[in-house]
C-alpha cells in the first residue's frame, strides 16, 4: 500500500499534496540533494551513514528473495553498508508540500459520533 494512503488521504488529496520526490537517508532521514553523486563511499552529511546501501535503493523490498526485486543483484548480507552492486538506484521518496493536518483515529472517531 502506498504510503499517503496509510495516512488516510484519497487519490484526489494525494494528488494536490504529494508531488515533490526527493533522496532521503535510510537513518536519519536527512534529505540528500539531487546533485550530489553517490558513489559506493558516499556517506550522509549529517549522520555519516553510507548511502550506496540496500536500504537506500529503489530494489530493497524486505519480502523479496534476498530483500531484493532485482533477480539479477548478488545477495548482501548487511544492508546498511556500502556495497558494490551495479544495480543501485537511490530510493525516491514522496515529500508533503501543503500537508493537510493529520488527525488521529480517535479524533476521527469521536467525530463519527459525536452529538449535534
């Protein structure tokens, strides 16, 4: 399931607010600007953590064989680390540009049955 949908946003919302797609690293979830290169020893300014790693790539599914869509890629054991294979390609991630507020289920609840 898509990720704005998990937040309760119709295909209508979703289509007014998440449009942006950005790099993000898989820890700290520091945004990663478009132009900067990331080679096997690229590592995040602000928490240093390698971003030419499986959990950065746009093939890491962790139900696919080997936590990887790709069928092609050689099994990595740590997915965090910097790796050698061919086949990365830095994860996109969808940004909010004017993020509705987010109410919680119980809000939403006591709103379903709330007196008049």
């Amino acid at each position: 399931m898509h990720c704005c949908f998990q937040i309760g946003l119709t295909k209508i919302q979703h289509n007014m607010y998440f449009f942006d797609m950005m790099r993000r690293c898989h820890k700290c979830l520091n945004e990663i600007s478009d132009n900067v290169y990331t080679g096997r020893q690229s590592q995040c300014p602000v928490c240093s953590a390698d971003l030419h790693c499986c959990l950065n790539c746009s093939f890491y599914d962790a139900g696919a064989y080997n936590d990887c869509r790709e069928p092609q890629a050689e099994r990595v054991l740590d997915k965090a680390r910097s790796n050698f294979c061919d086949f990365f390609r830095f994860r996109q991630t969808e940004t909010l540009s004017d993020a509705p507020s987010q109410n919680t289920p119980g809000d939403k609840l006591e709103a379903l049955f709330k007196k008049s």
